[in-house]
C-alpha cells in the first residue's frame, strides 16, 4: 500500500495526536475518530485528515468509521475511569475487532505494553494484555507493540518521574524504584507505529519494544537529576508503602491525580524488559541508533521549555468528570441551572483584555483570592479530583480540550470567548465563562457568568453554601482581571 487509508482512535490523546502528523508525512490517508470534533480541530493537522465523530461504544460509530480503511490504529484506553476499566476495555477492543474484519481492514496495530512472563501482573498490564489478545484473534494481521515506561514531554510516566524528581531531593520510596524497565523515547514509539503499517500480511504477534538501556526506576530519578542541574537525590527505601498509598502520595507531589497515578505505579511491581528484538528485522534501527534515556529527557525538557508540548497526559477527559458540554437551551434541559453573572466597563482593547483572560490559571493563577483556591485545589485532590497541578499546556494560548488546573477548555473562539467545564470533584456540573464585548460607543466590556447545575439535594446545598463568597472570589477576579488588561493597555507598544 503505497499510500493507506490509516484510521486512528485516539487521535486527541498524547499519543494519538503526534502519530497522526507523522503518517500525514509517511504519506498515509488519515481518518480519525473522535468523540468532540473542536477538539481535533485544535490540531494543527487537522486541515489534512478526514474527521468522523463517534463514540468507541457505539457499533454503528465504529462501523461508520471503519469504511474503506486500510490500516486501524487502536490506541484506546479506560485506564484510570474506574474498578471496571479492565472490562470495558476488553468489550471496546472486541467491538473494533469485529468492526476491523467485516471492514476487510488489512492491518491493526495496538500500543499495549509489556507483559514479562512469570510475574503476577497488574490490573493495568492484565488488562493491555487482554485487549491485545481480543485484537490478534480478529482474524486481521495485528501488529502488538509492548512499550514500557514512554519518555517525552506531556507523558504522565514522565510527569510523574521528573515532578517526583524536582520536589522530593529526599525521597521515602518504596521497593517498586528497585525495578528493571526498559524506558523508550517517544519519538522512537511513533517510528514502530508508524512502520508497523507496511509490515508483510503474514506476520501477526507481538512486538516488545524498549530503548537501549536497561534501568532501575531509582537510576531514572538521578539520571533525570543529573540531566536537570539538582544534586543527587537521597532515597529511603521502605517495604510499607502500598501502590494505594503511593498513588496518593505521587497525587499530592505532582500533576498525575491518584487515579491515573496508581495503575502506572501497579505496573511498575512489574519487570519491563524486552524479551525480544525481532522488530529490528521488519523495522531496522536509525543509522545513528535508537534514543537513549539521557537523550530522551533532554528533547523532552527541550520542548517543554521552548513551550511546544504539542499533547499532553492531560489531553484525556478526567474521569467522573461530564462529559456533554452545556446544552445552548438557557433553561438547561436537565433541570435547575444557578448563575452569577457580572459585567464590567474595561478601560482596555478587547485585545489587551483577552491576552489577560487567555493567560488565566496555571502559573499566573486565578486573579483573586489565592489561598481559597489553593486550598479548593488541596481538597479536590484529597477527594480524588486533578486539583490545581495539571497547570495547562502553553501559559499563552488555549484550545479546545486543554486542561486547566481543574477546569478543562469546552469552547472558545480565540478572540471574545472562552468556556471553562468544571472537572473538580462536585455534586452537580460547572461552568465557567469569560466574554469580550463592546459598546455602541466602543467602551470595552467583560462579561463573566458562572453556572451551575445540582444533583440532588447535596448539590442545591452546596450552591447556596458557596453563594456569599462569589462576589470575594468571582466579584475580585473580574476586578483584577480588568485591571490587568489595564495595565497591559499603559505599557508603551
């Protein structure tokens, strides 16, 4: 196939969103298949794909978006939605599966990871392993890639390891840092994926695929140490400390909340090590080498620093968290809809007033009463929610689906409008929205509206509970917002 129509799932994760430029490159014809079609539109490659909006449960979505595809890119995951994740999982493989052969899909490739043999596995791995099974009876050649720990900017393996690594120069660890794993760059992930789509009809299994160097989870914190200018880290090993307990704590230190944090430190009881190199007869290493770990931390601390994390962890809707947007019906259809709204005179361009509002949250922080968010953010993750550490992706630009802090980007036209969905920990769903208007006159206004809508009794209460501080909390960030785009307007051009 000179140039195959490739269908991927997953496209506005952090994999998905990076494979897909790379098989626009390779020549491929890309289809890919989302759940909210603006937040594909936000890629930068979405102009070159063919865009079809469903669901991954649905059989007549997955039918639909199957049409005349050549090769299927499987890159879906639950992990971390919750107890039941292993049988959803399992049930969305099987129903691309059947999809894939009653398509005449030529080829399906997966990203799983590593299943060493002998060990008892994680949830996690048990589950990537099944769903590798479900796909390789398809009765379609699957290619299997088993990735381990993925280092590059944005991932949550490597969040976790270098916020771990930056905040703790003296660490109590548990005996998981002990463990053999073969770490891969993600540039080197994308090649396998990519290549893996002109692989020869007859060849269907399983691919372990690793970087060069074999490590303990402790030499990648001091190797990251090194590589970031901080002195060594000073570890403590103890026996007690549970991946319930680990999850939590990696939780409090860094962005990764416990629910994506524990499944990741599951796997890492778990030996990842390559138990082949076969792959290197089909998909022959670069001339100057696969990317070795120090070198993969450099790039990846290189794009975070040069602000171009093109996807991140984040990317992925929080679990528990809504996720239909605000319906347009201002009487909410599902019932009662709270509102504070305020609006204000800016002595201020609407540029100058949305470069301020399009900054907001992350290191520049919410334009009121720090200490109530920061202890908002504290409780949230207490109670399991991504509080404020997720930050957001660029500290200058927004798009649609970026995380922010515990708000996620639901719409925005980058020019007047932004609408933030609550995924903080809440008995009800939330909404926050910053509008740039004018006046007949040309006076600059700022339209800010905060929207609730309760479930149950515990909802309505908590709204009435939290009504006397809104004009503190909500009532001093227009203020201070409008005063920042003031400020910005008297600087010299």
């Amino acid at each position: 196939m000179s140039s195959p129509r490739s269908l991927v799932t997953g496209a506005t994760g952090y994999v998905g969103g990076r494979l897909v430029p790379q098989l626009l490159e390779a020549g491929h014809t890309v289809r890919v298949m989302v759940r909210d079609e603006r937040k594909a539109r936000a890629h930068e490659w979405s102009h070159g794909v063919e865009i079809a909006v469903g669901d991954g449960t649905s059989d007549s979505d997955v039918r639909a978006a199957m049409e005349d595809v050549d090769v299927l890119y499987y890159l879906l995951h639950s992990i971390g939605t919750g107890d039941d994740f292993g049988k959803t999982e399992h049930d969305m493989a099987q129903r691309f599966a059947d999809a894939a052969k009653e398509a005449g899909v030529s080829r399906i490739v997966y990203l799983g990871g590593m299943i060493p043999e002998g060990e008892e596995l994680s949830e996690h791995l048990s589950s990537r392993g099944e769903v590798g099974d479900v796909l390789l009876a398809s009765g379609v050649p699957t290619t299997v890639l088993q990735a381990g720990v993925v280092i590059g900017s944005g991932s949550a393996s490597f969040e976790m390891l270098r916020y771990l690594t930056e905040r703790l120069p003296v660490m109590v660890t548990p005996k998981w840092v002990n463990t053999r794993i073969q770490p891969i760059a993600i540039r080197d992930v994308l090649r396998y994926l990519v290549g893996s789509a002109a692989m020869p009809s007859e060849v269907s299994r399983r691919f372990d695929i690793g970087g060069p160097e074999v490590l303990t989870y402790l030499d990648l914190m001091q190797r990251f140490a090194g590589i970031s200018g901080l002195p060594k880290r000073r570890v403590l090993k103890v026996p007690l400390l549970s991946p319930g307990l680990s999850s939590h704590w990696i939780g409090l230190i860094t962005p990764v909340p416990a629910s994506l944090a524990r499944p990741l430190v599951e796997s890492l009881r778990n030996t990842v090590v390559a138990a082949d190199t076969d792959i290197k007869e089909l998909i022959p290493d670069p001339p100057e080498g696969l990317i070795d770990f120090d070198r993969s931390v450099e790039l990846a601390l290189t794009k975070i620093q040069d602000l171009d994390v093109p996807t991140s962890w984040s990317s992925a809707a929080t679990a528990g968290a809504p996720a239909e947007g605000l319906p347009t019906d201002p009487d909410w259809a599902g019932g009662s809809l709270y509102k504070d709204e305020r609006t204000r005179e800016v002595n201020a361009s609407p540029a100058n007033l949305w470069k301020v509002i399009e900054g907001i949250g992350g290191r520049n922080g919410w334009y009121s009463w720090a200490l109530a968010w920061w202890v908002r953010g504290v409780l949230d993750r207490f109670a399991g929610g991504p509080g404020l550490r997720r930050g957001r992706r660029n500290p200058q630009d927004l798009v649609v689906g970026d995380a922010l802090d515990f708000w996620r980007v639901e719409d925005t036209d980058d020019a007047t409008f932004l609408r933030l969905r609550a995924e903080m920990k809440l008995p009800g769903l939330a909404w926050l929205e910053m509008q740039v208007g004018s006046t007949e006159g040309g006076t600059t206004t700022f339209h800010h509206r905060a929207l609730f809508a309760p479930k149950g009794l515990l909802g309505h209460a908590y709204w009435f509970a939290i009504l006397p501080f809104h004009g503190i909390v909500f009532g001093s960030m227009q203020r201070n917002i409008a005063k920042a785009a003031e400020a910005l307007e008297e600087q010299p051009t």
